[in-house]
C-alpha cells in the first residue's frame, strides 16, 4: 500500500441556499481544490462524489458526479457516485484514497455535495428517513432525531448524563461556529437556549440537531512521487477504516460497537493513539451523537464526556478540540458533504490555516462520520487520521 | 349515496405480514434458528449467528415484553402527525428489540424502562387516498 496524500481542498460556505443549483455547489467546492493543489482538471484520474439526499430533495437521484465535474472540465475519466447516508463523503474520500493507495491511481478526486433543505422541513426529514429501513422503522414513524433520542435516554440512565451536559456540546459547537467564515450558524447560544428552544424528539431539541443545510466539499488526493511535486507541505493521510454495524437485535444501543472497532482499526493502522491527536472532527449530528462518538472511538473514557465539557476539555485550546469547525451543530451537515468538509477542516488545521478557530501547533487530526440507522444499529462509521 | 369501486377505503398494513392474530390475540411474525435459537423481527431467512438457512423457519414470536427506550417524536415525514410515542421493546421470551409506535397512555405521562408493554393493532395513520393504514403497536398493560 502507497502512502497517500492530500494537497488540495475545497469548501463552499454551509447555509440554505435553495435557489442554487447543485452543480454551482459542487463546482465551487471542486475548483477551489482543484486551485488550492496547483493541478489541471486533466490531471485527475478518477473522482468519487458523494451524496445522500438529493433523490428525494430535487430528484436527483443519479449521476451526481458526472453533473458536478463537468463544469470543471473533468470528462472521460472514472466517476463513481457514493453513497452511505451521513458518512457519503467521508466514504467518497476512502475510496480516492484506496485508489492512490493501491496504486492503479495517482491523482484521485472526491467530492462531497448536498442540498438537505427544501424549505419543507417534512421534506427534509423524510429524506433524512432514508438513513433508516424505509420498508420497516421509518415506515412505522422513526425519524433519524427520534433514533438519536432513544439512545440519548439509554445513555443518559446507563451514564446519569444531564440534558444540560448534553447542550454543552451544541453550546461549544455554536461558539466555535462563531470563529468559521464558512459556517451556516455564527451566533453563540446558552445551555438555557438549547434546552428552552422547540422539542424535535425529546429530550433533543431544535438547537440539539444539526440544522438543514447545503453546500460542498472537495479534497485532491495523490501519491507520495506526485505530491513532491506540487507542494512541500502535503498532509498524509495515516489511516482509513470503514465499519458496518452488527444489526444484533439484543445488544446496547448506548455504545456504537462499530465506532469501538472502527477507531481501534484507524490508530493501529496510523501507529498513534488518542493521546497524539491535538484536533477531531466528530459526526456531532445531535448533541448526544457527540458524546457517544468521543467515547466510542475512544478518545475520552467511558462515561467521562460530561465531565469533560465541565471542564471546557474538549474546547479549542483544551486537552482536545473536538469539532474546532463548529461541527455539524453550528457549521451545517449538508448531509454528503460532510465527510469531506471534515478532512478539510482539519488539512486547514495541520497547515496552519484556521484561521480565529486554529488550533495551535496541530500535528495530527481525526475525521470521523457515522451513517443511518438500521436495526436499532449504525450502517457505516467511516473514520480518517490526517498528520503533517 | 352512491359509491363506486373506486371510493372504497382500503384498510393497508404498513408492514405487510408483519402479524397475524391467533385467538384475537396479536402476534409479530418472524423467523426462528433452531440451531442457536435467535429470533428475528422483521424475520431473517439466514441465522446471522449460524450463517446458515437451515433451520430458520418463520414464527410467531410474543405479543408481551418490556420498555427498552422512548421518546416523543414531534417533528416527522408529512404521513405522520405528530407528537407520537415511540420506543423499543423488548419482546419475551426472545429477547429482542422491536420499534414500535407506543399507544394506549398519555403523552404527558413518564413511562419507566422496564415497564410491562403489550401488543395491539391500531391505526398508524391514513394515507393521501384516505386508505387506513395499520401497525402493530405495544402499550403498557393495566393492572
């Protein structure tokens, strides 16, 4: 395996946006990294595109990619849409990643691109519904919110978590957002906004969910020969890891086993632990979702996430940034978009071009993305390790 | 009042099969491993544990359990009208998750994990024709 890295990419700002075009997103996102790693769009080889919603939102259920990349001249080369519901665009960058890694590519594209809002948050909803069994629990009325409240409740008994250590994370996340050009939301919010805005699925309220976004994201990776010529300060990609969950009808929907499996594979593989990394982009879909996550991947022990957003550990200058960007709480989740705007995040990051939101000296950065709901279970949990 | 064929309301399950009723009583249909016992809601024609399909026949599973986890859902898909309850139970004796719509008590009221749950038939909703559409439902037993 070849070690691969990033040398480019590229972010549309994250907002509502429901009268531009998806291609205008995606063109944007996809030039700017383009530009950002100093190539020709006929140097690409082949490009993954991901996406969720679209289907359902405008239609657009098919060939994604071949609409987006046309406007930046990429013709005659492998396009393949990808999709895994939250976790789309992290997937789309694992698969460029395994196309360089393998060695039958030297210069991959992936490219995340979303339109979530529809302004019919019905709609919205119903697109986010195919992250589930649409045939079984979404058919029954289980909404992707109403999911992340069961395992809220479970963890909240197993862990005595407090609803107002839960809104801490969307609290966090609103100040960071404050400090990101590109984020959908700027504006900082108290533990009592959280708890007092309107119930979603209880106990997650509005401002515990993710908000309905669009946008696009775009990273240029290349092997360890080409990057050499393009830049001195590639960022490398250390590990990739792609789990599924266990769909075990009986098992503890307060830990997400496939996060556990997934975060042990993508230390082994970057040879580093928790303890190295100084930022982490984490699928923050719902304040709870944060907590299990930073847990699960084992980034903070079991059970301690509360005491850590006590403490402000977990804030940009603490013992770990988590979600420096302002996560998907405050900088949007425009649903396929998100992986890849996470990878981007943190590249900003390791080469010191965060800007306000930097976090000094970062060296080593995660991005991670989780997908649906299935069986009371996660499909996908998609997990990257970036180093300088 | 005249009514053709057309007008007539349907009555639709939304997952079809997914009970029969034996002696008025409802039960969910799924499938059994009779090498390692697993149950499967809805059923499963290969034991995910066994890897096999020999041996996994469809069943009638319980009608009874206990509250795993619920919330209140208040923002859904336009078919649905919300707030509805939602949860997991836990269904005996095969000990397996099921999410269901809760009926039977009032939303203001706190149900506690563990409590004794048991299955009903009760309209889900009605869709866009006006059709009535039906589920299996659980609802905390009244002693």
């Amino acid at each position: 395996m070849r070690e691969v890295a990033v040398i480019g990419v590229g972010m549309t700002n994250f907002g509502k946006f429901l009268e531009t075009p998806i291609k205008e997103l995606g063109r944007r996102a996809t030039w700017d990294a383009i530009k950002d790693a100093g190539i020709s769009p006929k140097d690409i080889q082949i490009a993954y595109v991901g996406n969720a919603c679209l289907g359902i939102i405008t239609g657009q259920a098919m060939v994604l990619g071949q609409i987006i990349l046309k406007e930046v001249g990429v013709r005659g080369i492998p396009i393949t849409n990808v999709e895994n519901a939250c976790a789309s665009g992290s997937s789309a960058f694992r698969e460029a990643w395994m196309a360089v890694a393998s060695g039958m590519y030297d210069i991959a594209l992936a490219v995340g691109a979303e339109k979530l809002y529809a302004g019919d948050t019905k709609l919205s909803t119903k697109a986010l519904s195919g992250g589930s069994e649409v045939e079984y629990e979404a058919n029954l009325g289980l909404t992707m919110p109403g999911h992340w409240a069961l395992r809220a409740k479970r963890f909240m008994e197993k862990y005595g978590t407090t609803k107002e250590q839960l809104a801490k994370v969307s609290v966090k996340n609103h100040k960071n957002g404050c400090l990101n050009p590109r984020s959908q939301y700027k504006k900082p919010c108290t533990v009592e906004e959280v708890l007092n805005s309107p119930m979603i699925a209880d106990p997650l309220t509005l401002l515990s969910c993710n908000p309905l976004g669009d946008g696009a994201a775009a990273a240029v990776l290349v092997s360890k020969d080409v990057a050499a010529k393009y830049t001195t300060t590639p960022i490398w990609v250390a590990a990739s890891a792609l789990t599924t969950g266990s769909y075990d009808l009986d098992r503890e929907i307060s830990r997400n086993q496939l996060e556990e499996v997934a975060g042990k594979q993508a230390f082994e593989m970057a040879g580093i632990g928790p303890q190295d990394l100084d930022l982490a982009e984490v699928h923050d879909c719902f304040t709870i979702a944060e907590f299990m996550r930073v847990e699960g991947l084992g980034l903070v022990p079991e059970g301690e996430y509360g005491k850590w957003l006590d403490a402000g550990l977990s804030e940009i200058g603490g013992k770990l940034a988590v979600n420096p960007s302002g996560g998907l709480l405050a900088k949007g989740h425009p649903v396929g978009a998100t992986g890849v705007a996470q990878v981007a995040e943190v590249v900003w990051h390791l080469r010191g071009e965060a800007g306000e939101r930097q976090v000094q000296g970062a060296t080593v950065g995660l991005a991670h993305c989780s997908g649906g709901g299935v069986a009371s279970d996660t499909p996908a949990c998609c997990v990257h390790i970036l180093k300088k | 009042m005249s009514t053709s064929l057309y007008e007539e309301k349907k009555t639709i399950e939304a997952i079809p099969g997914a009970y029969e009723i034996v002696d008025n009583q409802p039960h969910l249909v799924g499938t059994q491993c009779s090498t390692c016992g697993a149950a499967f809601f809805p059923p499963r024609y290969i034991c995910s544990y066994c890897l096999t399909d020999e041996g996994v026949q469809k069943a009638r599973l319980g009608n009874k359990g206990k509250l795993y986890s619920y919330t209140i859902i208040h923002v859904a898909s336009k078919e649905f009208n919300p707030p509805y309850a939602f949860g997991f139970v836990i269904i005996e004796p095969e000990n397996i998750r099921i999410p269901t719509v809760l009926t039977g008590f009032d939303l203001d009221e706190e149900l506690k994990s563990g409590t004794e749950m048991e299955m009903v038939i009760e309209t889900l909703r009605h869709d866009e024709h006006g059709n009535e559409i039906v589920s299996y439902m659980f609802r905390p037993v009244v002693r």
